[in-house]
C-alpha cells in the first residue's frame, strides 16, 4: 500500500484546492448577483438633479452610474457620433451621442437613443433645441475587449466607449476639472415610429461565475474517479501478490 502514499497526498491536496476555487466561484455569482440588485434598485429610483459638475471628479462618477439624473442645458448642433451597438433583439446598429452644454458650463455627452445599422441618417429626429431638461442614466464606461474593433475618428464611428476620443472628435476641450461622461437619455419625447429609438437601460454585468463554479467542481470530480480507478488497481494487483 507505500505505492498509494504520495498519489493519496497529491490527490486529496489537489481536491482541497479545486474544491476551494468551486466555493470561491459559486461565492463570487452571489456577490454580482448582490451587485446586480443593488445597481437595478438605484435605476429604480427618483431621479436627482445635477446641478454642477465643477469639481466633479471620476471617483465621484462611480457613486451615480445606474442613477436617474435630471441634467439643465443645451444640444450641442453637431452632428451625431455613431457607437456600434446592438439593440433588444440583437440587431446590428448605433447609438447617437451628441454633446450637452449643462448651464454650469460644462459639457457631457448624451446617447440619444439606437438607429438600425443601414439607417438614412436624414431621417434622424432633431434634438430639441434650446433650454431643456433631460432625464438621463449615467453609463460606465465598458471594459475593451481584444476582438473590439477600432475606432474611427474621423468616420464619426465608435466601437468602444471611448469618452475622451468622442469629445475630441466633436472637438470639444473637457474642462479639466470635469471629467468625460456619457449619459444615456431614458425620455425623448418622440414618437415610437421615430428614430433614434430610446432603450430602457436595463443592468446588466457579466456573470460567468456558476460556468466556472460548476468547472471546478467537475474537476474535482474527475481527478477523484481517476486516484479511485488508480488506487482500485493497485489494490487489487496487491492482494494477487
């Protein structure tokens, strides 16, 4: 039985570890789902005014993502960035992001809402003008993945939620004080026929811990069969000798 001594080791060392990683993954989908929770009551809520963004910093950004907020200002008139993306359904499509001239003097950008892929952007629904409040969504900015394609400036074509390139590329200086934030507009006044189509934001983070969990534990569990076959062998070749 010596030849069971350091594969019993190595097995149940192996299976402690794995199973940890398993508990660890099924704890880490707790917490996002908390998140999650969490981030969906706060979208959930009355909306605040934004009355000055003088000050404002990236840290404070983070305290209203998923936050109805009542913004003051103007459309800017230039013509709309386009950000790839697709809608409900899964099509392929952009979203408009314009700027917006809050009464501080700042400036941010709105995402107007979603047109279809090979939409006529003559078709495009103006922006109100003048004066306005909007109520609006503060969005995190995404995480980059490898396969993203690149942005297109001068095309007026984003993949990326690249907030500091989509002001330069409407040419707008950031006060430095302020930082680069975008917004996704939640009331638009148009009708449902209209374009660009506003989309109720809906919380939504990446959650594969469970695939993970259920990983590790299949591991586990594979690596016990093999040592019980293994060690069913050795047994059984001992008592013949």
């Amino acid at each position: 039985m010596r030849r069971l001594l350091w594969p019993t080791l190595f097995t149940f060392f192996s299976l402690a570890i794995l199973v940890s990683l398993s508990i660890w993954q099924v704890e880490r989908r707790t917490e996002k789902l908390n998140l999650v929770a969490h981030l969906s009551k706060r979208l959930n809520a009355a909306p605040v005014a934004l009355s000055s963004l003088r000050g404002f910093e990236e840290k404070d950004a983070a305290a209203l993502h998923w936050r109805h907020v009542i913004l003051a200002g103007r459309f800017g008139e230039t013509p709309p960035l386009r950000l790839y993306a697709l809608n409900e359904q899964g099509a392929p499509g952009h979203r408009l992001i314009m700027p917006f001239y809050l009464d501080d003097g700042a400036t941010v950008l709105i995402d107007r809402g979603f047109v279809p892929l090979h939409f006529d952007m003559r078709n495009v629904a103006d922006a109100p003008e003048g004066f306005v409040r909007i109520k609006a969504v503060l969005h995190p900015a995404m995480r980059l993945s490898y396969f993203t394609p690149e942005d297109q400036p001068g095309e007026r074509l984003f993949y990326r939620r690249d907030y500091p390139g989509m002001f330069a590329a409407l040419n707008i200086v950031s006060n430095k004080d302020t930082p680069a934030l975008l917004f996704d507009l939640t009331t638009s006044g148009l009708r449902s026929a209209e374009f660009p189509r506003i989309t109720p934001p809906v919380v939504e983070l990446s959650n594969p811990h469970l695939g993970y969990a259920i990983t590790w534990a299949g591991l586990a569990l594979g690596l016990l069969v093999i040592y019980g076959l293994y060690a069913w062998r050795e047994i059984k070749r001992e008592r013949k000798t």
